[in-house]
C-alpha cells in the first residue's frame, strides 16, 4: 500500500529535530491564543506569517498548522473553567463545561476534552491520508469551469453557515471579491481601482486586510465593553482529572458523532471548525434521551463539539492540498504561506512535495500527542494567564499585530491599511455584518475571476458551459438547492434558532 | 421592537439620515480636497485645493447634467472622470437621500448598512470605469469588476430595502475612545518605523493605544510597554532575521 509508505515517509520527516520543534512552538503558540479570549486564529496566523519566512517551508508549514489546531484545544479550557470561550469554535463547549466545572467536576470536563479531540484528531489525520491521493486524481478531471462552480459551491457555503441575514452574508462575498480586484489584473496587467498608489499596484494584501478586520476590529469592538471583562473564575483546585467510568460511557457515541460529524463539516467548504462545534452540540441535543440535561452539565456537550471542531481543523486542510482551493479563512492564510516559500498550491503538490505533504500530516498527529501533554496536565498555568488583565493586553496585541504587518512587506502603508480595515471591520460589526463570507470572497475572487475568464474563452463566450459540463452542472445544482433551502422560511427559523441558542 | 413608540423616533431620524447620505454622496470629492491641501507643502503630486474645487463644482453642477442629456440625446461622448465621479457616485446618492426624506425606516442599522454597502459598490463601478470591457467573447479587465460592482449595488439596495419593510435593531452605539486610540497608535507606528525605528516607535504607539481605555494604570502600562519593546526588538530583527530599523536615524549615524 502507498498508503503505509508515504505515512511513513512523513513521520520521518516531522521527526525531525527541527520539524518537532516548530511543532511543538505551533502548539504551545496555538493553545496561547486558544486560551487568551480577544486574540483569534486568522489574527495570529496572519501575524506569524512573517515570522515563517526564515524557516524552511515545511517548519513554517507544520507550525502554522498547530497554532489552527492548537488553537481548538486551548479555546475549551477557557470555555470550560471561566466560561470565557477563547475561541468562536469553542462557544458551545462553555454551555455544558463551564456548568460541569461549577460542580466541581471540572477535571473530567477538560480530560473529556482532550480525548475527544485527540481521538478526532488521529481520525482526521487518518482520512486526509486516506483521501489524499483519491481527490487528487479527482481534480484532473476538474477544468475551469468545474473550478468556478467549486468556488461558487464554496461561497454558497460560507452564506449558508454565517448566522444573520442570508442577503448580509452574500453581500459580504461580493465586497471581498470586489477587494480582490484592487490592483494589476492578472492577464492585462491593467491597474484596477489603485487610484495610481503604488502600494496597491501589488493589490490588498490578505494578511492585511485578515488582521484589520479580525484583529484590530475585535480590538476596538472590545474596549466598547470597557477593558475589564467579568470573569468568575473557578477558584477551587481542579482534583481528580479522571473521568468516571460512566462518563466515559456517556461520552463515547458522542465524541464518536462529533468526529464524523466534524470531519464532513470541514472538508465543505466555506465550512471549517466554527459551524461543526455548533453543529454537533445540536445533534446531540436532538439525540439526547432526556434534552434538558442540556445547559446543565451534560458531558455529550463537551465530548462532541470539541472533537468536531478538532476534526474540522484538521481535514479542512484536504482541500487546500488536494484542489489547491482554501475551504476557510486560515486555509487561505496557509496559501499565503505557501505561496511565500514559492509552492503554488493545488493537484500537484502531492507528487512534488511528498516531503511537504505527507510531514504536514504526520506532524498533525504528532502535535495532538502534543497538546494533550501540554493542556491536561499544564492546566494550572494555561488559567494564570488568564489574570493579566485586557487593559495591558490589548496595547500588546496591537502593537504585536503592528510589527508584524510592517515585516511583510517593509512597507508603512501596510500598516496604515490595516488600521483602516480595523475601522471597516468594526464598521461591519456594528451593522450585523459577518466579516468571514468577505474574506472567503477575498481569497477567492483572484482563482475565481481566472477561471471564470478562461472557461468563457475556452466555450466561446458561452455561458452554458457551466450547465452542460455534468460536474460544474452538478455543483451549480448543489449551491442552488443549498441556497433555496436556507431561504425557505421553516428551514430559517430552525437556523436562526441554531444561532441564538448558541449565543447564549 | 416597540411599534408605536418606534415609529415617531425613527421618522424625525430619517432627516438625519439623509443628511448624512448627502456628506457620503460628496465624501471622494471632499477626501480629494483635503488630500490636495498636501501639494501646497510639496507632498505628492496632484491637483491643488483650488482647481479641485473648481472641477469638481463644475462637474456636479454643470458637467454632469449636460453629459446626461448629451447621453440622452444620442451624443455619446468621452466625458471626464470628475463628471463619471459625479454621475455613477454622487448623483444616485443624492437621490437615495432626497428618498430618505420620504421614508419610514423600520431597521436604521440594516438601512443604512446597505445604503452604505451600495455607496461602496458605486464608487467601485466609478473606479473601474476607465478599464476596458468585454473583447468580443473574451473578458477585459473591467468587465469583472463591473460584474460583481452591479452585483454589490443590486445587494446594497435588497439590504436596505429590508430595512424599510421589516423592523429590526436601531444603529448601534458607536464609542470614540478606543478607535480613536487604536488607530492614532497604529498611524504613529507607520510613520515612525522608518525615521524612529523600532524602540522608539514601538513604545510610544504602545502608550498611545494603551489610552484607549480609561482604566489604564500608567506604572504598570510604562512597565509592560517597555518589556513588550526589548522583546520585539530582539524578536523580529535578532531570533527572526527580519531586517527593521532599530533606533532613530540621526542617532545611528
């Protein structure tokens, strides 16, 4: 079996001194930003991602990728010991764990935790081996126009999981596409809405744009609420890690759901972590014999969404190897990586860079061995952290956020650019805007516009093609029928429903 | 929402809603006028404050109406890009803001959202109104941001129009301080970074933002600041290999 042979390939690889390194950092930085709440996945990915251009593209590559899983471990403790979710995939996790903890059980809240998401994680690892090669060969049948309506598909998706109005959402997407049009037009060379600044000849840059509006934005929006956030921190001493026997039982179908659940949910696209940890918290409401344990410290509550929402980091990552298209906002951020260290996403990096590949896989399991060390039994300092206060936190980050824009490029306006995207993105929130369909949009406005191009110049200026090809027809018909389906009222409702109870 | 009481409040806004969709019609025109105040000092390279007055004043009110009727009349010529400016941005904005007058608005955050969203998409379509359109069946580089530009203002306008026809939340409350802050620290890091380095930069942006917060304890902020800069500063330059000026200028020389 291949399989085998380029599984262990891989492991040679990540384990390497140096690839072990960086994924440990990759952890340890992903379980930081986990914890601390105010400070997102994209925010830190994007600001690492100048850090990345000393290291060799594998390092760079299995580091960036810890801080996105890390990130989903890291996020629970917090949910579960102050109820401050440290990350939007960890918000369901705080309804049942945080209560869990008030019962002085929250040991076997975090342990259930981290076996859920070890278990999704390894599970994960697995299948993006498994489908690796399979998608692969997959995408040779894809053309322009398959690529467009995959593209369409995934645009549809990111509307369909946003929360709020569909027409918001969609809305978003065209705003990002429209920012991906700044600057020199791939074919002509033409200079598209730059107003004659050189800065944007190049066109806005991703990492900018991702950390004004998700990082400087989150920022401002939070000093709203005024530097100090409530927290009532659990207090007493966290005995008896261990879960009883009967959580366990309870727990596994559970954790069992959530991985399958969460692996589907993150290969969509336009899906990712958020939308399975969600997801799976409903299923198992739905499930449950007695419902209204629910909110009340229901193991199940903990055990599946964070191994959804571990399972969906992961095999989010399929196809950005396998179609080259980033199903989320940190897989394009990963594209930038890429792109950085001159491996151009898509088909043929499998064949190319089995180094890249296959060690990136591997290093996933590696670093989930990892996390679980670093977060069951470090738990104590994890919460420590959580005492320095947001009134120092805050100039940190910005600062920090600062800095790295600047590394980028060498380039001041970045900066500046950033600042103003912080503005728009808090513009945005104060109107119900969701700022992830418009980064989705950003990312894929330049793939989708090329493709869009070339398929009408291959049909003639035909627009039928896109119908009369069966697998571009096929996901034109999915995107469609997805889209009508979150219109229909009955179907709103439930879906509105999803969202408050998640909120709360 | 409560209806009665909603409704009176929301009327009496509408005027001042509308009159901030006038300023927003007119913003580019004013961005450039307060752009060109620059060229007097010799920065950058432009039109100065008075010829943009003039062109711009001349193209709202006396270029743009002729170019229409010139349309109208089947004269299709090349107009300027102030009068274009005019025409796609700032005269739909005016009448969506005379509309306003007339309107009850049900949801100010969704109305003006959209408005606001579609006022973005105008702009755009003006921005991309010099690139060349479709070639025969091949696309040039205008007609896909023409496309999704026409999309945004289709968009723009569904969002406001269910801001009209459904109740839902009032605008949000804006706070000054922290944004104020926040953005002063990051336009003082982008100046400073190239003449101050960063040290100098770093720790005075870091001081201002801290600002944005009123519950700021100044020892302990000096403290963390100044730890935060010896970190950066061995960080990026040192440990990451990221060349960046360290101290000011004419103190290294």
């Amino acid at each position: 079996m291949d399989l085998f042979a380029n599984l262990a390939h891989g492991f040679v690889v990540a384990f390497s001194p140096i690839n072990l390194l960086m994924c440990l950092i990759g952890a340890l930085v992903g379980t930081l930003v986990g914890v601390l709440p105010g400070i997102g996945t994209i925010a830190t990915v994007a600001m690492l991602l100048p850090i990345t251009f000393g290291l060799p593209p594998v390092g760079a590559l299995i580091m960036l990728a810890g801080i996105y899983y890390g990130a989903q471990y890291g996020g629970s403790t917090t949910s579960i010991l102050v109820n401050i979710p440290g990350e939007a995939t960890s918000v369901v996790t705080a309804i049942d764990g945080h209560q869990m903890a008030k019962q002085g059980r929250a040991g076997p809240a975090l342990a259930i935790a981290a076996i859920g998401s070890f278990f999704a994680g390894c599970v994960a690892t697995v299948l993006i081996a498994v489908l690796g090669a399979p998608l692969t060969k997959l995408a040779l049948a894809f053309g322009p126009a398959e690529y467009f309506s995959l593209m369409v598909l995934g645009l549809i998706f990111a509307v369909v999981l946003a929360k709020g109005s569909v027409l918001k959402a969609i809305a978003m997407n065209v705003f990002g596409l429209l920012l991906s049009m700044v600057g020199s037009d791939i074919e002509t060379g033409a200079s598209r809405m730059a107003f004659n600044i050189p800065e944007l000849a190049d066109g806005l840059g991703f990492a900018t744009v991702a950390m004004g509006v998700f990082g400087f934005a989150e920022i401002i929006r939070n000093l709203d609420a005024g530097a100090e956030m409530n927290r009532d921190l659990v207090q007493q001493k966290i005995t008896g890690l261990m879960p009883t026997r009967k959580d366990l039982i309870d727990s596994t179908p559970a954790v069992l759901r959530g991985t399958v659940l969460g692996s589907i949910l993150g290969i969509l696209p336009g899906g990712g972590a958020v939308i399975a940890s969600f997801a799976a918290y409903t299923l198992e409401k739905k499930l449950a014999k007695n419902p209204s344990r629910f909110g009340r410290g229901a193991i199940e509550g903990v055990a599946a969404p964070e191994s959804a929402n571990n399972a969906a980091a992961q095999t989010s990552f399929i196809p950005l190897l396998t179609l080259g298209i980033p199903p989320n906002a940190v897989m394009a951020l990963m594209v930038g990586a890429m792109t950085i260290h001159g491996i151009v996403p898509g088909p043929q990096v499998m064949q190319k860079q089995p180094d890249l590949v296959w060690g990136m896989i591997a290093s996933m399991w590696i670093g989930n061995l990892m996390l679980i060390i670093i977060n069951l039994p470090l738990v104590g300092i994890w919460v420590r952290l959580l005492r320095v206060p947001y009134r120092l936190m805050f100039p940190s980050i910005v600062i920090f956020c600062a800095i790295g824009i600047y590394s980028v490029n060498n380039a001041p306006v970045d900066v500046i650019l950033a600042g103003v995207f912080g503005l728009v993105g808090y513009w945005l929130i104060k109107h119900d805007f969701e700022p992830a369909p418009l980064l989705l949009g950003m990312v894929l406005g330049p793939l989708m516009e090329e493709n869009l191009r070339r398929a009408l110049l291959i049909s003639r200026g035909d627009w039928s093609v896109f119908l009369t090809r069966p697998l571009s027809a096929a996901l034109l018909v999915i995107a469609t029928f997805l889209l009508v389906l979150t219109l229909l009222p009955m179907l709103r409702a439930k879906r509105d429903e999803v969202f408050t109870e998640s909120e709360n | 929402m409560a209806d009665a009481m909603g409704h009176s409040a929301t009327a009496t806004r509408s005027t001042s809603v509308a009159m901030g969709f006038c300023v927003l019609a007119v913003a580019p025109q004013i961005f450039e006028l307060i752009w060109s105040f620059g060229t007097i000092f010799g920065w950058g390279a432009g039109r100065g404050p008075l010829q943009v007055v003039a062109a711009h004043a001349a193209a709202l009110v006396a270029g743009a109406p002729i170019a229409l009727l010139g349309a109208a009349g089947g004269d299709a010529k090349k107009a300027s890009s102030d009068v274009l400016l005019a025409l796609i941005y700032s005269y739909p904005l005016l009448a969506v803001a005379i509309l306003t007058l007339f309107m009850t608005i049900r949801s100010a955050q969704d109305y003006v959202g959209g408005i606001v969203l579609m006022a973005l998409a105008l702009f755009a379509l003006w921005a991309s109104s010099d690139l060349q359109g479709m070639r025969g069946f091949s696309f040039g580089a205008g007609t896909a941001p023409r496309m999704f530009g026409g999309l945004l203002v289709a968009l723009g306008a569904g969002i406001a129009l269910t801001g009209l026809l459904s109740d839902g939340p009032a605008m949000a409350h804006y706070s000054w301080r922290g944004p104020l802050f926040v953005m002063a620290s990051i336009v003082f890091f982008a100046l400073a970074i190239r003449p101050l380095g960063v040290v100098v930069a770093a720790f005075v942006s870091f001081l201002i933002a801290a600002m944005g917060t009123h519950e700021t304890r100044w020892i302990e902020t000096i403290i963390v600041g100044a730890c935060l800069t010896l970190g950066c500063a061995l960080l990026f330059p040192y440990v990451l290999g990221l060349p960046m000026p360290m101290f000011p200028r004419f103190l290294a020389q």
